[in-house]
C-alpha cells in the first residue's frame, strides 16, 4: 500500500514537471482521435450503405422466368407455384403494368401504372403507402414531369401536393379510372422513374385482364408470352439459383439492373486505404511522443532503480501518467466528433449524398471509438513496456555520475 | 566549410540520430499519402470534368414533336441565353449497329483481328461527327485531317459481341492503334441500317416513325485512335466518321431500299429535305446550363429532352464528389499531423543533439556551419525517405491500374496516369523540403542561443 | 609570449550566487597549471570562461594580447578554432565516428586543409602521437576509457590550438589510465603547449608546475 502511495505521488510530481509536452501530446491525441474516428465512421456507415442498400438492392436480387406464347395458364400456374417454393426465392410476381392517359386538371401526361415493388424500399414523402386491401387509391412520385401537349410544355409538378386529390385516368381498354392520391414516394432510387404511379395489385390485375380482352376481342390471340420476377433472398444467392431453376423447371436468366456497386466499392477502397495510411502515421506520432517523453527520463527511471523501484513499479508510473492524459484527450476528442457530425458533417454530406441511394446520416459509432481506444491503449502498454525494459541495462554508476 | 565536410560529419550524425527512423516513417508516409490521394481524388474528378465539358454531353435533343422547328424557330432557340448551337443531327443522331466482315490485313494488328473475326461475332456502331464536335486522336491522323469514309477507331477496341458479360469485364481489347491504316469492311446488322425520321400525320402533328434501309457494304479506311473511357462519348466499340462520311453513308442506303430522295414522294423523303422535321442537338455554353435551356425553350412551347445526349452514371459522379471531398479532408488530415508530428521530431532530435552542438560550438564551429549540419542531414532523410514513399507509391498504383484494366469498363477512371503519378509525386517532395526546412529555421534561434557550456553539462 | 590571462573574473550566477570572485590567473605557453578544489568551489566555470564557453560577469580575459570581451560570438569561435583545445570528462566522441575521424572533426572547418587527404594525415600524425595507431579504425565504443580520453586529447590538437584546457579529464578513468592521460598532458606541456587541467585528485600534484586550489570562488594560495 506504502508503495502505491509513492508512486501516485510519482505520477503526481511527473505530470507538474512536464507540463508543456503532456498538453502537446494531449493535443496530439484529440487531433489524431477526431481525424480517425470521424472519417472511420464515414466510411464504415458509407460501406455499410453500400453492403446494406445498394449491393442488396432489389433489382440486384432479381431472376427472370418466361413462358412461350401459347403456355396454358394452368401451367404456368403450377410452374411458379412449385418456383416460389425453392430455397432462397422469398417473392414472385407477374409485372404488369397498364398505361393510363390523364384525363383531368391535374395530371395531363400519360402514365405507368403498377404494383408497389416487391422486396423494395419504396420511401413515402408524405401521405401513407396504399394498403393492398385498399381499392382506388394511389402513390404519385414525390417530383414530376407533366408534358401539356395542348398548350406544348412539361410543367414540373410537386407530387407532395396532389395527396387528397383525385385523379382520373383513361386506360387501353377504354375505361376510365379514379384514384385518389393517398401518399407521394420518394425517386430517390434511380431505378424508379417519375411516370409510374403505384396502385394496389387487385386494381392491377382488374384493369390489365379488361385491357387484354379488349385486345383478344379486336383479334389479339389469348395466352401471350407471360414473364414472371422471381425476387431472391441475397444477392449473391441470385446465380446459383438461377441455374437451380434452369436445370430443374425453365429457363431462367438474371435480371439486368442499372446499378453497379463495385464502383461504389472501389472508392470506399480508395478512401479505406488512405485511413489506413492516416492511422499509420497517428500510430508513429504516439510512438515519437512517448518514446521522447520516456528517453528524457532514463536518468530519473534510474535514480529510481538506485533507490530500489522494481521494473513493475517504474511501469506502473509512467503508464499510469501516459494513461490519464491519454484517456482525457480521447473522450475530449470523441465529444469534438459528435459536435462535428451534429454541425458540420452531417448538413456537408446531406448536400452531397442526400436524396440519393447513398445518403447517411452519421452518429459517433461506439465499435470505432472502442477499437481506436483499445490501440492507443495497446501502443502506450508496448512503448511503456520497452522503455522501462532499456532502463534495466544501464549502468547506473557512470548514469549517476553525469547527473 | 566546404560541402564535402558537412556531407561527413552529417553522415556521422544521422547515425546516431535517434529519431532517424521516426522521420524518414513520417516523410515517407506523407509523400505516399499527397501522391495517392492528390492522384486518385483529380483523376476521378477530372473525369467528371472531361464529361462535363464534352460536346454531347452539353447536348439536349429537340424535336419536331410538339411544334415543327421552322427556321424562325431554330433562330429563336438559338438565341436563348447559353445556347452554343442547334445543330442538325437528321441522319446522325441514333447508333446504327454494323457486323465487320472483314479487316484488309495488311500489319499484325489486322491479321490478328481476321484470324478472331472467323469465330466471334462482332458488334460496332459508327456515328458521324455532329456540328463543330471534335474527337482528337491519340495516335494517327484527325477525322478534319482525312478525306470522306476515314474513320477513327477507340484506342481499347472490343468490336465483339458478349451476351454473358454483361458488366464488360475483363474484356480482351485490342490495340486500337495497331489498326492504323487498316481498312474495315462493315455491313448494317442483318443487313439493315435503322432510320428514325418524323412525319406530319393527318392532324397536323408530327410523330416519329423507324425504317429499316438496306444495307449494303461499306469500306472505311482507319486513320487514327481516339482516347476511349467511360466518362467521354464513345466507348470501345464506336467507329467515329465525319459529318459528310455519315450523311454519304445514310444516302446510300436510303438509295440502295429504292428511296429517291430528290422526287419527294415518300415520306423518308419529304422528310430528309424538310428541315422543319428535322431533329436537332441545343448545345449549351456549359453543362451547368442545360437545365436553364430546357426551361426556356419548353417555356416557348418545343418539345425539348431534359436529359442529355451523354450521361455517365450517378455513382461516378457522386464518387467523384466522396473522394474529392473526403479525401482531401483525409489528406489535410494527414498533413496537419504529419507537419506537427515532423515539428516535434526535429524539435526532439535537436535536444538530443544538444551536447554535440556544444562540443562543436566549443571547438570553434560557427552557427551557420551547425545550421549547415543540421540542415543537411534533415535534407538527407527526407530525400531518402521520398524514395521509399515515391517507391510505395508507385508499386500501389502498378498493381491497382492492372486490376482495374481487368475490371469492369465504367472502374477505368481509377487508372492513374504516370505522368499525374509523377506531378504529384514531385508536388509532395517540394512540400515535405519545405516543411522540413521551416522545421530547421525555427531552430535556428534555438542553435545560437546555446551556450557551448549549457550544452556541456547536457552530456 | 603566448599567455591566457584572466584578470579580476567575477561570475555571478541568476544575480544570487557567485561562482567566481575577483580571480586572476595567467597560462603561459610550456605551463601546465592545475586548478583544485571541491566540487561547488568554480575551478570548472573558471576553465570554461578561460576557454570562452561562457563570459564572466566583470573583468578580462585576454588570449594572445587580445582582449576577447569586445569579440562578438563569431570571432570568439575562431579563437576557439586557432588557440584552443578542449578535453573533457565525458570525452564527447561521436560513436559513429572511426578514431581517426573523430580526430579530423575540429579540422573541417579549418581552411588551412585543403582537401581530406590533408586532414587524414595529420589525423593520422595525431593518433601515432597518442599511441592509437593500432586502433585508428576502430569505433569509440571499442575502446577502453583510457584509449577514449587519448582520442580526444588527440582531437584537441587537431588545428594546433597554443593551449589545451581540461575539464576532470580522469573523471571517468581508473588510476592507471589516469596516469596515462596526465603523462599525456605533460608531453603536451613540454612540446610548449600551455595546458590547464581542473582536477579534484592529488595525482596531479605529480605533474603540475603550478597548482591553484579554489574555494568558494576564490584561490586559496592568494
């Protein structure tokens, strides 16, 4: 216990005599805190984005099946029926879509009509997302296009603000439809575009089977090459199972998708690499602080020693001063990192990224901040370590004969 | 003192500088860091700029389709603040698919093709040239240098067709450049060439129709290459033609499906010499203004596209902003640190030098042969330490530039060019010589205040 | 005549203590003069203000006739360059230095030597001098103390200073390399050097014409 005494005492003398190189490698320390855990946070919520979001993007988790003219639709029936069984296929659904002219004020082009994405994320700017149970109702994308062809002009219309209203539309068939608009959604994913309006898939379905008669009735013929999208629970599952539906059932091809996400990869790589370069050298900054502020000291580690301090005890003192200013430093420059988020990062990447697919919004992640304190903290132990260690070889007459 | 001499006691020195292997760390990583950085965030930039300044990217299509484009009306559209131009694009303006029958042969690039052309099918487009666009050429001669049915061909040319491959990766390009002077012998796909064009319907409106023209053989001399890359128009299956080579080209096979384009009679033909349903390209001055063009000219009631005519995809644009801006906060980043961490190493390795300055002092050195010394030797490791950063460097970006040349086509922005590599490279020495050079020169007040005596009883 | 002569030092340290007062000493070329005394009694900060590596606070030094107080920090080093040597306790050689290196390090920034071939023969001339021909490409840290001292007394006539200066040359060393490097210093005397040696131990009494013991700043055989 005596010893302990002395050696807070130690600690107490250390950190009054050294005053201006702690506070510089107090300084040290939240500058290389704030850099590292900021921009690692950055990165990991921007590659978790990508490995979340993009690379499982609906589109990217997408298997084609289609079935020749002629194909009875008892069979295609059955077909899909034993499809949607197999392992990793959580959804399927015959894409359709039904063509609708505007006839009304407020929409005057002509529009897709279709069923929610299956296995998307369809983001509802205001209003509610349809309920499949629900019968006339619609989402409007949030930001539109509308081509006046009687008076020649495209009039950019906010869809936010057709919620409540009813729009009417005249399809194929000659019938005309209403729907009221319940919630406007978000384009921010490019692959959905600002001409189609989501209605529920039992308006769908009635609108398209009256639209295909009217066409067998003017002669079409029935049983038409019918496609069918097969959504995939990952998307690195899609290849196998698309040959697993080959071999076994009908052909099937993966889906195509305007996405790439290895582009997005290759940047975060570029941008992972230069953190790394950016830890290396905050790693050689720790080690140049604390070996100076450790090598000035040999004379006294050894004075120490004379007086009969063991290698625990010297370890003891200049680990438990590195640790204090270390551990300050670190929760000051972790505080600095929120305040940057909530103030600066977050408003700069919201201009940048917002309302893409790669929008973030960044909090401190609690898994960086702990790795980078376990480094620090591990650095400090090995340096600690190595300078007590060298202090045991010198010879302590000829050191305190120069003192 | 002579150089001689403060080259031999500097040496000496090094040595036993203890923060030696500290600096020369940082200096290398900070060199490494300014030249990887710097390289790939302006590379990825420059792409997007490069796209940005191109031609059809600048280029909005108008069409004939809400109001016919009479000569008054391409006047006043032309007129509208920031249009470049409107250039009539009638016949040049859509891709028209051709299969290479056959490449004349005469060097080894040519035979090479033949020998592949027995066994795989083959897909190129050729475009004509539109307005004042300019396609300069790497290698060979310019499409303005050269007579009519010249063509110049992507210097990464992939004239094949590849069903499974959807992402192009890892494709076996040939050497565009080694098919200089080869002449090409092409054939509309299927023998047909398709042609949009606009008619005026019974009420009065104008709507767009396709035709399929015969297509018969078409000999194209190679005359140059072109630099190809996703962020400029054209990829590595475009042949690029004049103006007048397209316009000849599209007579002829309008001549060769029976269409007499001077009798007027069919609708090809009234089209073609009426350029009032004639489609056009609004060049604007600057990308930045094509969205302000598009408002004005739909505001005059024309049916005018919002999109233009060349786009590069979303992710590179929105990459080039991430690694421009996080990067080069990142690089401050390491700047800030690497310049505080070099200030400290300087500062400490000179307070272990204090009794040598001392003992030098007392033998009857002068400041400035100490300064001399010390600067010398400060210089020594930072050139040395720029070598291993430059060394690093380099061997980062070889072996990143081959994964990525096998690597899908839209991921060549990231091929760092060695020329950039080296500018880069030689920006970071000037600026890690200066940084230590400053860190010198603030010591210098430090060296003349030494007393040779203090320093003495520092041993 | 070459003389060192330290006329009415006074040096006061932080304005509170005296480390000399009111000291007059003269070394004159061929002298060897010991300065003795307790440790704390000013023999060393007399040695340094003899050899110009600190100024006093009153009084005169002049070396050769020349009154060095008015030199500005420049001259004063070219003094040091011409008329001086100094062999300290610690020795002070550079570990990464060959013996024979060591020896030139005073030379490189004389303009006497033309070129390094110049100063590697007198460095060579030196270390036969002091007996370390045999060792001339070793490192310091292959060297006894004894070999160490020798080096440096070696360097401290490498640009054929009138005077050596001693700061506890023995400090570190065993009676017998004590022996040694005082018959060193003794030759150096007899080859019409004037040396000064500040020592705490009586051995030197063997060797030196003139022995002044200090205390509390001042001689006691004044």
């Amino acid at each position: 216990m005596k010893m302990n005494n002395s050696l807070h005492l130690i600690t107490r003398a250390s950190l009054r005599n050294n005053k201006f190189l702690s506070v510089l490698f107090c300084l040290f320390v939240v500058i290389s805190t704030v850099f590292i855990v900021a921009i690692a946070g950055i990165l990991l919520h921007m590659k978790n984005n990508i490995d979340t979001v993009l690379k499982q993007h609906v589109t990217l988790r997408q298997i084609v099946v289609e079935f020749d003219k002629g194909t009875t639709d008892d069979y295609i029936e059955d077909i899909v029926k034993k499809i949607k069984k197999v392992d990793h296929i959580t959804d399927a659904y015959e894409p359709i879509g039904v063509v609708g002219v505007q006839d009304g004020d407020i929409l005057k082009d002509s529009y897709q009509m279709d069923r929610v994405p299956v296995g998307g994320d369809l983001r509802i700017t205001s209003g509610r997302m349809i309920d499949e149970n629900e019968s006339g109702v619609a989402l409007v994308p949030d930001h539109i296009n509308d081509l006046d062809t009687k008076e020649n002009r495209i009039n950019d219309i906010d869809g936010n603000k057709l919620v409540g209203k009813t729009l009417k539309f005249v399809d194929d068939a000659n019938k005309t439809r209403k729907m009221k608009v319940v919630g406007a959604f978000s384009t921010f994913d490019p692959t959905i575009d600002n001409k189609t309006l989501f209605i529920p898939f039992a308006d769908l379905s009635k609108y398209k089977s009256e639209v295909d008669k009217m066409f067998v009735a003017d002669g079409a013929s029935p049983n038409g090459k019918r496609s069918f999208i097969l959504i995939v629970d990952r998307a690195e599952n899609v290849e196998t199972v698309a040959d697993y539906i080959t071999d076994n059932y009908i052909y099937s091809y993966v889906n195509y998708s305007s996405l790439n996400p290895n582009e997005y990869d290759t940047a975060i790589l570029m941008l992972m690499l230069s953190l790394v370069l950016l830890v290396a050298l905050s790693v050689v900054g720790f080690y140049v602080f604390l070996k100076n502020n450790i090598d000035r000291r040999t004379s006294e580690l050894a004075l120490y020693r004379s007086l009969g301090y063991k290698s625990k005890h010297l370890f003891r003192i200049i680990f438990s001063e590195h640790l204090i200013f270390a551990l300050a430093s670190f929760v000051l420059g972790v505080v600095v990192v929120a305040v940057l988020y909530a103030f600066v990062v977050n408003p700069f990447l919201d201009s940048l990224l917002g309302g893409t697919l790669m929008e973030i919004s960044l909090s401190v992640d609690p898994v960086v901040t702990v790795l980078v304190l376990a480094v620090l903290i591990l650095m400090m132990y090995l340096v600690c370590k190595r300078a007590v260690k060298r202090s045991e070889k010198i010879d302590l007459t000829v050191l305190l004969k120069n003192l | 003192m002579k150089f001689s001499n403060i080259r031999f006691l500097s040496k000496a020195n090094i040595k036993r500088n203890k923060y030696n292997v500290s600096i020369t760390v940082i200096v290398s990583l900070l060199v490494a860091a300014v030249s990887l950085i710097s390289s790939y965030a302006v590379a990825t930039v420059n792409a997007v700029n490069e796209y940005k300044a191109s031609y059809r990217a600048r280029s909005v299509t108008l069409n004939p389709f809400l109001k016919i484009l009479t000569d008054d009306a391409i006047k006043a559209i032309s007129n509208v603040e920031h249009v470049q131009s409107v250039e009539d694009v009638t016949g040049l303006d859509d891709k028209y698919p051709y299969n290479i029958l056959n490449i004349s042969g005469q060097n080894d690039g040519g035979k090479r093709l033949n020998k592949q052309l027995k066994t795989r099918d083959t897909y190129v487009t050729v475009e004509g040239l539109i307005g004042d666009e300019k396609k300069p050429v790497i290698a060979g001669k310019n499409l303005e240098e050269s007579p009519t049915f010249s063509c110049i061909i992507p210097n990464l040319f992939y004239p094949f067709e590849d069903e499974g491959n959807i992402g192009y990766e890892n494709l076996d390009y040939i050497d565009g450049t080694s098919l200089i002077g080869e002449t090409i012998t092409l054939k509309g796909d299927e023998g047909k060439i398709l042609l949009p064009y606009n008619i005026v319907i019974d009420d009065g409106e104008c709507t767009g129709y396709d035709a399929n023209l015969r297509s018969k053989e078409i000999k194209l001399k190679i005359v140059g290459a072109f630099n190809c890359s996703s962020n400029t128009y054209g990829s590595f299956h475009h042949l690029f033609v004049s103006r007048d080579t397209q316009l000849q080209i599209m007579e002829k096979a309008m001549k060769n499906t029976g269409i007499d384009l001077s009798s007027n009679e069919s609708d090809i033909s009234k089209w073609w010499n009426n350029t009032s349903l004639h489609n056009y390209y609004v060049v604007a001055d600057d990308y930045d203004n094509i969205t302000s063009i598009y408002n004005e000219v739909s505001e005059m009631g024309y049916d005018i596209s919002s999109f233009n005519n060349f786009s590069i995809k979303e992710s590179t644009k929105i990459m080039a902003d991430v690694l421009s801006t996080v990067g080069m906060f990142l690089l401050s980043a390491i700047f800030i640190l690497a310049v505080i961490l070099l200030l400290q190493s300087t500062n400490f390795s000179f307070n272990s030098q204090k009794s040598n300055i001392g003992l030098l002092k007392a033998i009857g050195y002068k400041n400035k042969y100490i300064f001399a010394c010390m600067l010398y030797e400060q210089l020594f490791l930072v050139i040395r330490a720029f070598l291993i950063g430059a060394a690093s460097s380099l061997v980062f970006v070889t072996v990143l530039n081959y994964i990525f040349s096998h690597k899908s086509y839209g991921e060549f922005i990231y091929i760092i060019d060695y020329s950039m590599l080296a500018a880069f490279l030689g920006i970071a020495l000037a600026l890690v010589t200066v940084i230590v050079a400053i860190c010198e020169i603030v010591l210098i007040s430090k060296i003349v205040k030494i007393q040779p005596r203090e320093a003495m009883s520092a041993a | 005549m070459k003389t060192i002569e330290l006329k009415n030092i006074t040096k006061v340290y932080n304005n509170k203590v005296t480390a000399l007062d009111n000291v007059s000493l003269t070394l004159c070329e061929g002298e060897f003069v010991a300065v003795m005394g307790q440790s704390g009694s000013g023999k060393s900060t007399l040695l340094q203000i003899a050899g110009l590596l600190d100024n006093c606070t009153s009084g005169s030094v002049i070396i050769n006739g020349e009154d060095v107080s008015k030199l500005n920090t420049n001259q004063l080093a070219d003094v040091r360059k011409n008329s001086l040597g100094f062999v300290f306790q610690a020795f002070h050689l550079n570990p990464h230095l060959k013996v024979y290196e060591n020896i030139m390090v005073p030379m490189l920034i004389n303009d006497r030597f033309k070129n390094k071939a110049e100063m590697q023969s007198r460095a060579m001339e030196l270390v036969d001098k002091v007996g370390l021909t045999h060792r001339k490409e070793h490192y310091p840290s292959e060297l006894s103390g004894g070999e160490q001292q020798r080096v440096a007394i070696a360097r401290a006539l490498a640009n054929e200073p009138d005077f050596i200066l001693a700061d506890e040359p023995t400090g570190n060393l065993d009676s017998k390399n004590e022996q040694m490097i005082f018959e060193e210093l003794k030759k150096l005397s007899e080859m019409g050097k004037g040396v000064l040696v500040v020592c705490h131990n009586d051995a030197i009494l063997n060797f030196a014409e003139k022995v002044y013991n200090m205390k509390d700043g001042k001689f006691e055989n004044e």
